[in-house]
C-alpha cells in the first residue's frame, strides 16, 4: 500500500512526500518434499538459549539434542510474518530568487538555481534461491549416499573391484521417512524464526546551476545506510559476507577446550624429538622437553587422559604422519588443520571420532553440533553496509546537433564483515565485485555531423548530394573508473610498509614470457620463500630463507591466531587493501540515416565496442586464505580480464526505421 502527494508551498518551493507499507509474508512450499529443522535441532546437543542462539564454546555441556529433519508440510510458513515495514520517503526543491552581488553571479539567472534534498526508506524483496537455498541444503528432496570414511560406511580398505555390493551407494530408503537423519559429513540450516526483512535508507542533497539555456551542472551528496541484511551459513566456516553470506554456529573451538595449549606443545614436541636424535613425531616419548598430549592420544589412540603420561601409548603412524607435522611448521602453525572437519581433520575421520568418544572426549569438544560437521548454518539478520558519496554531473539537452551527460563519482563503500563468534562485527572497506569504486567518470555523448539540408554546411545541397553528406551522426560512451580492489588478506608485512604495497600493486608485463604479475619479482620470489615452511628444519623453512621484503603468514613462532576465520587480525594485518589497476572501455558509433520516402529511413552504422583495444585485466593478492596458496608461483599470475568486451569488437549495422 502505498500513498503520496505533492505540495507547492511557494512558487519556488515544492515538497513531495509518500509512505509505502510493505508486507512481505514468509516463503512456504506448494508441496510436501522439503524438510526443515527447529533451533533445538541447529544447536544439536550443546543445546540451544531463549534467544535463539546456541551454546558456543561449552564442551562436555549437553543438555540438547541429536538434530532430526522435520517433514516441511504444504503451506507450512518459513517465519513469521515481519509486520512493521513502513518505508516514508520525501523530498523538496528550492529555487531561490535572483540575487545581486557575488551570490547572483554564482546562482545565475532567475531559475538557473535549484537546491534539492530527499529522503527514502527502501525494503528489499530476496530472491527465490534465497529461501530455497536454505531448505535444498536438508535432506528431504535430496539424500546422500556417498562412501566415505567420513561418512563411516566405507568398511575395510582397500575396497576391491571383486566386492560389488561395496562399490555401490549403501542401502537407503526409497521414500523419505519423517522425522529423518542426515549424514554426518553433512550440514543443517534454519532460518531465525524472527528474521526481519532487509532494508536501506537513502538520503541526498544538491544543488543545480544552469549554464546557458541548454546545459546545467549539478552536484549532491548521496548516502546509503543498509540494515538488517541477511546472513546464512555457507560450508562450516564463517567467510567474509554482506547480505546472504555467512553464519555458522559449528565454529571450532581451540581455546576454552585447551587445545590450542596442546597444540603449542606438540610443536615443541616435535623440535624436542628431533633434538634429541629420534625421529620427526611429536608423540610424548619422555625426551626432555616432551610432555604428554591428552587430546591427540584420545583421538589417535582411544586412550583416555588416565593414560597420557605412559609413552608406551603413544604408538601408531598418525604420531610422524607427515601432513600431521606440516600443521605444527613454526613459521606457519596451523591448529585448525586438526581442529577441522577436512578428511585430514580430528573430526573428520570416524576413526578418530570414534577413538576420542571410546577415550571419553565430549562430543562438542570441537564444535556445537558434532552430528552434523558441514555446518550448523542459520539465516538471520546481521549484515550492514553504508556508502557516501559526492556526485557531479555536467549535461546538455540536444541543441543544435549535440547532446551528452557526464559525471564523476567520489565515494567509499563498506560492509560489515562477519568472521567468528569471538569477533562478530566489523566494518570493512567493499572489496568485492565491483565493490568499492573511489572514482568513476562516465560520459554519453551524441553529435550529428553539421553537414546537409538545414545543417551549417552543405545547407543548400541538392537531395543528391544530401543523400551523400547528410545524416552522419557520432556517438561515443566511455567508462573510466579505479581498479578493483584486492584484499590481500591476513599476512605479515616484512620489509615494507603498507603504503609500499599499495604502491608496488601494480601491472607489470614479462614480454619474454607472455605473463602478467601485480608485484615486483623480489617480493613474489620471497613470499614464496616465506610460505614453503618445514617443521622439520632447523630454519623452519622447506629451501632458502626468504630475506628483503615480502609477505609472511600470519601466524609464526611468536603468535597462533585461535579464531576460526583466515582474516581475524590477532597476529597481522586481518585485512590489507589495494586498489587494483584503472577500468576504462570506451564504444563508439558512427551511423549514416538516408531518407527512402515519407518517415521511412534506411540507417547504417558501425559500432566499435572497446574501441581502443584496452584491456582490463582483473588483478590478484596473494590468497592468504589458505596455509600453501602463497608458495605458488602460479597464484601470482594475473590470467583474466573484465569488462563487456575484453578485445575490440566492430560490429556492422543495417536497418530501415519506420
């Protein structure tokens, strides 16, 4: 529903004002085959708060539930109903009396002069997948039957081609059997109960000034505040997002289950063993500075804490695995490569888990809800973004053949990031696609060439040579604007500064080897040293130890980040923005009308689309995100361009207007 009016309170002044209420009922299926889950069934059995949310961080507490999927019944809501989205808008447009002096110089002539403000609330209406997405990731219109030993159903390796009833899915039933369970390699995902619909307040202010009776300039500010944008949870982690992105109870947990203290010890462990001439382990054999490890004996060896003092227990090949000892390097310690779902995980081989529980590990020693280790994913209200800027715009109508707009933007644009439970909020600069753009400059431009009957020249021609030199028009768009900006991500800057890097963040082309980098050679050929670690080696690095300036990981020696997310900030820079190199395109039109007879006219054009053969290649970080992506030389490569045209295009045209 929707009302508005308009009121010209003055000859030069009119107000403009409206309010819409939009109800937007909940998403519900028009057939039986979703399933859903209750916030009891989210939280799993770390059990759930009045508020909805979980209880975070508590191992050994139980007090909830296995999680169980629920038939989600033909028109069955999804949430409630959000009531109260009253959107008001309103505006006003001022032009000031002529004045004398200075002030009229500047204001021009009577009506020259407009001074423009308004203010809008604005409700967003989600997508269909947004709803979908949520209930496609339960079982019910989908089951898993994967073999894995994740899963737990893969039996006795190796599996061999002679066992045909292991090669197949496992038994499974054929019709969905309420209320259901899901695989535990799988994830659960709710929506909040009370889930608001998003929304955005707009506000500007500006002014105009005619020049002439034909073209005017006009400047404003513009502000954008977004609220209560959704987030859900998207593959057990909590990743960077605005709006739909990410948020996921299943966060592990390193420091109030001790882990991360056992971890640091393992690492001294391993140095100790190699001290003293034993093998690369870091079991607890009795060497001096060994101690003994609790939690990795649990789940290597099903041997509860009574017995973490006998090294006799500490046996078997996971002790010297070597993917085991990578996670314990000291120039890039990686606790959470324990403390994770991955197949290389604690958590992620049934095994272990079934060794910790044999050993008397809690269930949610790691994670809330360990019967389901995808993801204990809920869709509710906590992204924001904000965005200012200062437009101008320079135009002018069609006159005597010329007509364009043109504009230039300022502006910064930020959402709020959502890394972990520890670390719930924070604002951070739009480095998405296209994210933040500081500066744009667009322009449209038409003219018809002066040339024919009516036309400054050739204004007497006869219709045999109008034909000829009559009718050619011109026409160009443009599109120049700052690069795409790159989160470096959450590294150690050695030997260089911050506005180093935003300075060296440039194109740079190998002519010799056909390649595109960002940074100069030193540095890449450093980092690389920096993040091919060892925890095996004397200097803690796999070759030669990097020297000058380069990117570090971020966790070393003196400093383990316990939060879940890659970006968190404890021990580096969380987030280190550059700008990318400029984006400009340019299309241009030239087109020929020639008269047939009456309004009938045959029209010729050519259209160059990236006229100027300008590429705009799509730049690359370092990728922080992962412990080895940055001791690839091929992630330094710059392989893709951007934009409508990434070549020169020239299209050819022919049409009959009517």
């Amino acid at each position: 529903m929707y009302l508005a009016d308009a009121w010209r309170m003055t000859p030069n002044f009119t107000v403009n004002a409206g309010v819409r209420y939009d109800v937007q009922f909940p998403f519900y299926a028009l057939n039986s085959l979703y399933s859903y889950a209750t916030i009891d069934d989210l939280c799993g059995v770390s059990g759930a708060n009045s508020d909805h949310s979980c209880n975070l961080f508590k191992p050994g507490v139980m007090p909830g539930v296995h999680p169980t999927f629920k038939q989600f019944t033909k028109g069955q809501k999804a949430f409630n109903t959000d009531y109260n989205n009253v959107a008001p808008s309103v505006g006003a447009a001022w032009t000031p009396a002529q004045k004398n002096g200075l002030l009229g110089t500047l204001m021009g002539r009577e009506g020259d002069f407009v001074i423009r403000g308004g203010y809008t609330r604005s409700f967003s209406r989600p997508g269909l997948n947004d709803y979908t997405g949520v209930y496609n990731s339960n079982p019910g219109i989908r089951i898993i039957t994967t073999r894995n030993e994740g899963n737990g159903n893969l039996g006795t390796t190796p599996v061999l081609l002679r066992e045909s009833s292991r090669l197949g899915a496992p038994p499974f039933p054929q019709t969905p059997v309420y209320p259901m369970t899901d695989s535990v390699t799988e994830d659960v995902s709710v929506f909040d109960p009370n889930i608001k619909v998003p929304g955005a307040d707009t506000w500007s202010i500006g002014v105009q000034r005619g020049i002439g009776k034909d073209m005017a300039v006009e400047v404003r500010y513009v502000g954008t505040r977004g609220w209560e944008q959704w987030r859900t949870g998207n593959g057990g982690n909590n990743n960077n997002a605005n709006g739909i992105g990410s948020l996921n109870y299943n966060e592990f947990n390193l420091f109030e289950n001790g882990f991360i203290n056992e971890f640091r010890q393992a690492q001294k462990n391993l140095a100790a063993n190699i001290a003293a001439g034993g093998p690369a382990s870091f079991a607890y054999t009795g060497a001096a500075g060994t101690a003994p490890l609790p939690t990795f004996l649990a789940f290597f060896n099903g041997q509860p804490s009574s017995q973490a003092g006998n090294t006799a227990a500490y046996s078997g090949a996971n002790w010297t695995n070597s993917t085991f000892l990578g996670f314990l390097a000291a120039r890039n310690p990686n606790p959470f490569g324990f403390a994770s779902a991955n197949t290389t995980g604690l958590m992620g081989s049934a095994t272990l888990r079934a060794n910790a529980a044999a050993a008397g590990v809690p269930a949610n020693f790691f994670v809330v809800n360990p019967d389901l280790l995808g993801g204990a994913n809920i869709t509710t209200n906590t992204g924001k973004s904000k965005y200012d800027a200062l437009q101008v715009e320079f135009r002018r109508r069609y006159a005597q053949g010329l007509q364009f707009q043109t504009s230039y933007v300022f502006g910064h644009a930020y959402i709020t990031d959502w890394e972990s439970w520890r670390r719930p909020q924070f604002w951070m600069r739009d480095a998405g696609d296209p994210g933040d753009v500081t500066h744009g400059f667009k322009a449209n431009v038409v003219y018809d060439l002066p040339f024919g009957q009516g036309r400054r020249f050739g204004g007497g021609a006869n219709p045999v040579v109008n034909r000829v030199i009559g009718g050619w028009q011109v026409g160009l768009a443009s599109r120049v604007q700052t690069g795409r900006l790159i989160d470096m991500g959450n590294v150690r800057l050695v030997g260089m500064t911050a506005k180093d890097v935003s300075n060296m963040f440039k194109l740079r082309f190998d002519n010799a080897g056909r390649k595109v980098w960002m940074l100069p050679q030193d540095v890449i050929d450093n980092t690389i040293l920096a993040f091919s670690v060892s925890a095996t080696t004397a200097s803690g690095y796999a070759g030669a130890s990097p020297a000058g300036r380069y990117f570090a990981p971020a966790n070393g020696p003196d400093c383990i980040e316990v939060d879940n997310g890659a970006d968190y900030g404890d021990c580096a820079s969380r987030s280190l923005v550059v700008t990318g190199p400029m984006f400009q395109q340019h299309d241009i039109r030239i087109s020929k009308r020639t008269k047939l007879v009456g309004h009938t006219d045959f029209e010729v054009a050519a259209e160059l689309l990236n006229a100027f053969n300008h590429p705009n290649f799509v730049p690359v970080g370092i990728g922080s995100g992962t412990a080895t992506f940055g001791s690839n030389i091929a992630n330094y490569e710059v392989t893709t361009l951007t934009g409508t045209n990434t070549s020169r295009v020239v299209q050819l045209v022919a049409r009959i207007n009517w």
